[in-house]
C-alpha cells in the first residue's frame, strides 16, 4: 500500500469447524481423534503399571 491509500481495516475471522473447508475439517478431526488416544493410552498405561505394582494392590 501507499502513504495515498484507503486503509483497509484488518479483518480477522476465527476458523470453527462449521466454517472449516472440508480439506481443514478432515485434518482437525484427525488430530482430534490422535490427541484423544493419545491420552487414553496414557491413561491405560498408568493404570496397568500401578496395577501390577505389589504395594499398590496391597493400599
């Protein structure tokens, strides 16, 4: 732009998954689904190792 310009306002617009391109929605679905097992297998891990610990089972 020149100093003689309109000035644009700056627009900002916030992606949701209701306005998502299907390309965007396909990939934030996808990383949604890894977070999420991700932390379930955390989560059944830590379970199992305090499972098979003697000292646990004992409390």
């Amino acid at each position: 732009a020149t100093d003689d310009s309109p000035a644009v306002p700056e627009h900002t617009t916030v992606e949701t998954p209701t306005n998502m391109s299907p390309e965007n929605k396909a990939n934030f679905l996808a990383e949604k689904e890894a977070i999420h097992l991700i932390l379930t297998g955390i989560r059944d891990d830590i379970y199992s190792t305090v499972d098979a610990c003697q000292t646990a089972q004992e409390m």
